[in-house]
C-alpha cells in the first residue's frame, strides 16, 4: 500500500509541477543572497573606503548600513519563500494529497 502511494504521488503531474516550481524558485533566492553577500563581501576586501566614509558627523560609517541592508535583504527574501510556500506551494501538496488518496 505504502509503495503504491509514493508511486501515485511521483507520477502525479501536479507533485511534478510543484518539484519544478519549488526547485526554481530557491535557486532563484539563493542567486539573490549570494550575489547580495557575496557583493557585501567583496566590498569589504576591495573597497574599505567606501564602507568607512563617515555618514554625518558622528561615529557611523557606510559600513554599518549596507550590513544592514544584507541582513533586512535575508529576511525579505525568506518573508518572499515563506509567502510563496504557504499559498501556491501549499495550493499544489494539497492538490496532489488529494489525488493520491482518491
């Protein structure tokens, strides 16, 4: 029964669908983070000047914003993935739940 289940479910269209959907989307995000942290990174090794210019007159620096800025970019992007996940990914399991059990 339980081999008959698995098999319904990997030959379901829809559960081939959400595979290929899911799996696109976090490369996708993955691209993003690493291109942003990566970026960040290579700032830091190469362009110390721009990240240590002084913003105002006080102690803050570039540097402190655009770290920042990576850490709000990785919880917007998750915010994006988890928003995805539980609407249209969530929409396809069920769908393909409900077929593999009819």
């Amino acid at each position: 029964m339980q081999d008959d289940l698995v098999q319904r479910i990997a030959s379901n269209p829809k559960y081939q669908e959400l595979k290929a959907k899911r799996s696109r989307f976090g490369w996708w995000l993955t691209l993003a983070m690493m291109v942003v942290y990566y970026g960040f990174i290579l700032l830091v090794a190469f362009n110390k000047e721009f990240l240590s210019q002084k913003l105002g007159d006080g102690v803050l620096t570039m540097g402190i914003p655009v770290g920042f800025g990576v850490i709000i970019f990785t919880i917007v992007i998750t915010a994006i993935y988890v928003k995805r996940a539980n609407t249209e990914f969530d929409d396809l399991s069920n769908e393909v739940i409900k077929a593999a059990y009819k």
